[in-house]
C-alpha cells in the first residue's frame, strides 16, 4: 500500500498521452495539470511529516524502473506524432513541451535518485535516463560537485540572493558542464587513464548523438529536432527546480576556501503531501543533502529546515515573475537568518 501513492507519477506521462489521442488545445494539457491543477490540489491534501521506516525496497525500485519502459514508450510515441502525423504546428509544439515536462519532471528526478546509488545497475539505469534528454553530464557534477559545494559561489547549482532565474540559467547551464568537465579531467590523471579512451564525455556527448542518429534514420530531421527540444525542455526544468532547491542560502566561510559543514539550513524543503509523492520526495531534499544515499520512500521530514510556502510546481511558476518571487522569498530568506 505504501508504494502506491508513487504510481501517480504515471499520471505525468499519460496527459501527453492523452494530448497526443484528443490533439488542439489538449496537446498542452501536461502544462495545465502539472503547474495549476496538482499545485491547487496541495492545499486540500495538506502535509505530509511522517516519517516512513524503513521498508522493502522491491516495489519502490520496480516503480522507478517501470518508468524506463514507460519513458521510452513516450519517446517514440511523441517523435512519431511530430515527424510522422499530420498535426499542426501548435499542436506539435505542445506534444514536444509536455513532452519535456515529463522526461524532465519524472525522469530527471528518478535519473538524480538512481545515479546516487551504488548499485550499477541502478548507475546505468540512472544514466539512460539522463541520456533521453542530453544531460548525462549532471550524473558527474550533482554527485561529485554540487554535493561537495553547495551552498558556496564555487557551486553552479547555487542560486546567489537577487539572481533572477533568466541570469542563474545561463550560468548554472555553462558552468555545471565546465565543471562537470574539469571534475573528469581530475579523474583521469589521478588513476592515470586515457584522457580520450577513458573520457566518460565520449559517452556524455556521444550517447545523445547515436540517440540522434538512430531518430534521424527511422523518422527524419523532425525527430532529431523533437529529441533536442525536449530535452531542452527536460534540463531548464531541471534546472529551475535547482533555483528553487538553494536559493539564498549560504554556507559561512570559517577560513579561505574552507566551508561550514553542510547542514539542514542550506536546503529549502516542502512538506507539500501530493508533490512529494509526484516527485518522489525530492521535496525531502535536506534530509537527501544529509544523506544522499536514503532511498526515496525513507527520506526524512526535517523540522530545523528552511520552509518553502508551495510545493515545487508552485515555486517555478514564482521563479518565472522575478518581483513575485522576491515578495515571496525575501522574507521568508531574511526570517531564516535570523532564526540561524
């Protein structure tokens, strides 16, 4: 019973579905229903503090594993709808954004659980996902870098105080990969491997292009444009999601480049019930800092955590209107630091 509230993550998916089945307006309805009606259906269902023991991890796995199947399903669904149908230009843009909010909403967030882990299999797993929507460099610099660095200005997954969303993007998109790269390069020496035969960016870089070969061959230019477009769509959302996740919060400097311990002061969390199970409580996200290794289903309700007001739907629509955003985060921002 307890797995079972995670099975609505599949709901996420089947609105594109549906968009693709009933076409016009519909082809948007995964917009309409992740970023108005989940984030009105927060407040009926209220919170969720409980914190879970820890139980079989079976059916909690299988249901990210399943996604993999359902992921791929949709790929291929949604580049035949744009390459091979007869919709028009509007619908196939909404095919391929709802598209991208899925890939992006579910998949990057079972993606960021999976490459935690020290399974390989779940590594590998983790991986193709990221692989779906071009952003396998993000299994380097999360675990490794923003782990390490969060809550620093050496961390690109950090938003600063005052940094709109449309100026944290850029940055956060550019020096996430440069320091995903430098972190390999350091790899590489250490073990005294191959800088090219031993480079995982031949597969960062080389995976998405065979993905691209293979959509251009089957379908045609139509679907190597979808398979970039929504992956675009997939890492931004990511990466808003970031935005959210850290903003303002900083970790004090004891002494020249040595930090303060990470603690539960440096992650907003929300204890929002229905986008926590959406999200596989990512929502839990400084019990995740804390411990990156917790599975999913046993994340922890942490009390001296920094609060947001919405769940995380809620806030990337706040991030897009950065006035809105500061009425609302400043002071809660400024309340925190005084309660530190």
């Amino acid at each position: 019973m307890a797995v079972l509230p995670y099975c609505l993550t599949f709901l996420i998916p089947a609105t594109v579905f549906a968009g693709m089945l009933l076409g016009g307006g519909w082809t948007y309805f995964t917009v309409v229903f992740v970023f108005g009606l989940v984030p009105l259906l927060d407040v009926p269902l209220g919170y969720e503090l409980r914190n879970d023991p820890p139980r079989r991890s079976g059916p909690f796995r299988f249901v990210l594993y399943s996604h993999a199947v359902m992921q791929a399903f949709l790929l291929v669904s949604a580049a035949c709808y744009v390459a091979l149908g007869d919709a028009t230009l509007l619908e196939k843009i909404g095919v391929t954004l709802c598209t991208g909010l899925s890939t992006g909403g579910i998949g990057i967030t079972i993606a960021h659980e999976l490459v935690h882990k020290t399974d390989p299999n779940d590594r590998f797993m983790g991986n193709a996902f990221l692989a779906s929507v071009c952003y396998m460099h993000f299994a380097i610099e999360h675990v490794i870098g923003h782990h390490s660095r969060v809550g620093t200005p050496q961390d690109p997954a950090t938003a600063r105080r005052g940094e709109t969303l449309y100026a944290f993007l850029p940055r956060t998109l550019i020096d996430s990969l440069r320091s995903a790269w430098d972190i390999e390069q350091r790899r590489i020496r250490k073990r005294g491997l191959s800088p090219l035969l031993d480079n995982k960016f031949l597969g960062i870089f080389g995976f998405p292009l065979i993905i691209a070969a293979l959509a251009f061959e089957t379908l045609g230019p139509a679907a190597v444009l979808f398979y970039f477009a929504q992956s675009a769509v997939a890492f931004t959302l990511l990466e808003i999601v970031n935005y959210v996740e850290h903003y303002g919060l900083e970790r004090r400097e004891l002494a020249p480049g040595r930090w303060e311990p990470v603690s539960p002061a440096h992650s907003w969390d929300a204890d929002q019930r229905l986008t926590n199970w959406f999200l596989f409580r990512l929502q839990r996200h400084a019990d995740h800092h804390m411990h990156p290794l917790r599975p999913y289903q046993t994340l922890r309700h942490v009390e001296d955590s920094p609060k947001l007001p919405l769940g995380y739907p809620g806030m990337v629509v706040l991030a897009l209107v950065p006035p809105l955003w500061r009425a609302v985060m400043h002071p809660r921002l400024d309340a925190w630091r005084r309660m530190e």
